[in-house]
C-alpha cells in the first residue's frame, strides 16, 4: 500500500445523543458540530464523561443519534431519523482493546474484514489488500504468527492494520495507544501520524491525553458535559485557552487572581495581583477584550513561560519570591515559588526550566512574567 489512499470530508452538524435512564433521558452529547477537511487530523480531547468516545460511536454507526446529521463526502449517513449501518460506511475503526481475534493469526485478523459482509472481495484481492496493510505496519514478517503471540505495541499496529485494509476514506481511533506503557505510546504516537499523513486519509481521534492531541493533530475540538468549549489549533488551544476549563485541562496552567486596573494602547492589560502591577498584552478579540475596570479576572500562564531570577532585571512583571519545592522530573525541572508581598505571601507560581539552570530550595529570587504570555480571563 505506496500510493496514498486519500482522506474523505467528514461534517457533523448538531449531533445530539441521549440515553434513557429510569424512564428519563439522559443527554450525553448537545449539539456537536465540527468539520474535518480531506487528509486532516482532527482529535476530540476531554476528560472521561464528557462525550468524546458516544461522538466517535455516531459517526462510525455504532450508535444511533437522536438529532443533527453526519455526512460523509456529501453521502448522510445519519440524521435523527436516518441510520446508515456501521458496514456500509466508508469507514475504519481502531478500539482501545484493540478487539484482535485471539483464535485468529496475524493474516486472518487483517484480511477477516475483506471476506465478509458488502465490502467482501476476491480471494486473491483480499489477500494483496491483507498483506499491503500489514506491511505498511511493518507486521508482514509475522502473517503467519498467532495473534496472541503479539506484543502490546504489535496487537495495536495490527488493529490499524484491519482497519486500513479496506481503504477507508475515514479513519476512527478511540484512544488505541491507551494501553501502552509511556515510551512505546510515544514511538507509536510518531508512527501512527506518519502513517496517517503519508496515506492522506482523514483522521478522528479520541484521547484525553493532552500530550496526544497536541502532538498529533491538525485541529483539535476539547469537549466538557457533552459540549465542544473550544476548537482550535493546538498552538492557539495551548497558549490561548478560552475559558478556565481549557486552560487547566490542556497542560499545566497557574491561575492568578487579579483585578483589571487600567486599558492600554492595543487592548494591553494593566492588572493588580499579588498587590502589584502587572501587564498582560492582550490581543484584539481575546477573553480579555471587554472587561471593565474594576473587573475580577483571573491571569493564566504556563510553567514553561516563568523565568527566575537572581537580582531583579529592569523589566515589567518581575515579583520577588521564595523557593519552596524544587523537583528534578529528567529534562526538566518543575520549582514552586512562593510570591512575597511586603512580610507576607501572596500566591505560589510553578516554573519550569533546564536542569542545569534551576533555583535551589529556600533560595531568594524575583520571578519574569513576560506579558506576551499572560493569558486574562473572565473569573
């Protein structure tokens, strides 16, 4: 499998689920609308609940929607009353088990999908298909061997396997590196989106993984009580989240209390926190756009963007503190500052840096808190 197989256009438009519970109905996705573009790929991140993996299940036929419509290169496939069966959609799908047929061998498990049901083809053809897409997974040299004698990292490769060998247009992923241990989910993480790119095939992931979604994706919509709350960019969902729930759900955040004080030239930021002044360069249109002096808010900044110092340099946002933690983590070192108001604290920040460049516990130091990096929002 060389040649790319090429990515659909997947809309969905409104999509409402709910389940009856007791007699009553219990709404579990409200109104989800997103569009993925041909050979993009697209993740829904969110914590467990918040119904990232029901929307996966609609789109793949699993389950039936009660509202809105999902469509496929034009083709609906589902509307409140319309239901297309998972078999006759363009569709392929990775489960976090991965579901290998244990009696099977590698080979079965791969060409299974092309025997049976509509999309059933010869006996040579599906063999070709079988053997291209375990290749492309690097699993050809293990056609032969039972399923169950896979490792983990191989069980998953094999289940991407079955699910590309048909060619889809879609391809489903529901959080399938899950089950790995740290380093293989990284190494299959790369393989997964080199994969997906030098195929062109358009991708639906599901994860809760921060990492995941940011490092793989071309958009990613973050989903809280059945809602997309935000979709964006990964750069622009990290660095410019648009509420506190974004904000504390992708990555390590620190939320400051503060009041708005004065406005400035390009929608700048003056605040008061930790009983000083600080600036946020606010961009036109931001959470911060609107707020009124006087207002309560709340300034959000990444560990990363906190800079230590020795001696204060002359610069806006420098507060003095004290170390109170310092933990090595490998590549980096995670320290907790406690901020000093006169005698008294005011609030703790967390930085990161280099190891080899970090304050020591019970150190005096004055904290940097470039402006740029100071995201305001409504409290």
């Amino acid at each position: 499998m060389t040649a790319a197989i090429g990515g659909g256009r997947l809309v969905v438009d409104g999509l409402e689920k709910h389940y009856e519970l007791d007699g009553a109905e219990v709404p579990v996705v409200k109104g989800v609308t997103f569009t993925i573009e041909p050979g993009k790929f697209y993740s829904l991140l969110g914590p467990s609940g918040c119904g990232k993996t029901t929307t996966l299940r609609c789109v793949a036929g699993l389950e039936a929607s009660n509202g809105g419509s999902i469509s496929l290169d034009g083709t609906v496939l589902s509307t409140g009353t319309r239901h297309v069966s998972p078999d006759k959609r363009d569709v392929g799908m990775v489960f976090q088990n991965y579901a290998i047929w244990p009696h099977m061998t590698v080979f079965q498990n791969a060409v299974f999908p092309l025997q049976v049901g509509g999309g059933k083809l010869p006996k040579r053809e599906a063999r070709q298909r079988a053997m291209e897409a375990l290749e492309l997974v690097q699993l050809d040299a293990f056609a032969d061997r039972p399923a169950t004698a896979l490792s983990g990292g191989q069980q998953q490769r094999l289940a991407l396997a079955r699910a590309l060998a048909h060619r889809p247009s879609l391809l489903l992923l529901d959080e399938p590196l899950s089950n790995l241990d740290a380093k293989l989910r990284d190494t299959m993480r790369n393989e997964l989106r080199r994969l997906q790119q030098d195929l062109g095939i358009t991708a639906l992931y599901v994860t809760h993984d921060q990492s995941e979604a940011l490092s793989m994706s071309d958009r990613v919509a973050v989903m809280n009580g059945g809602r997309i709350v935000q979709e964006a960019t990964p750069r622009e969902l990290y660095y410019r989240p648009a509420d506190r729930f974004v904000a504390d759900f992708v990555g390590r955040v620190n939320m400051i209390p503060a009041v708005v004080r004065e406005r400035g030239a390009g929608g700048a930021l003056g605040l008061e926190a930790f009983g000083t002044r600080l600036e946020a360069a606010e961009e036109s249109g931001s959470a911060g756009a609107g707020l009124a002096i006087g207002e309560e808010v709340t300034i959000t900044f990444r560990p990363e963007s906190v800079r230590w110092h020795e001696t204060a340099p002359d610069r806006p946002n420098v507060v003095p503190g004290r170390v109170v933690r310092v933990e090595f983590l490998g590549e980096i070192v995670e320290y907790e500052v406690e901020i000093v108001h006169g005698d008294a604290a005011a609030g703790v920040v967390v930085g990161r840096g280099a190891p080899l460049d970090s304050p020591a516990t019970g150190s005096a130091c004055f904290i940097e808190l470039a402006p740029h990096a100071c995201r305001v929002l409504a409290s």
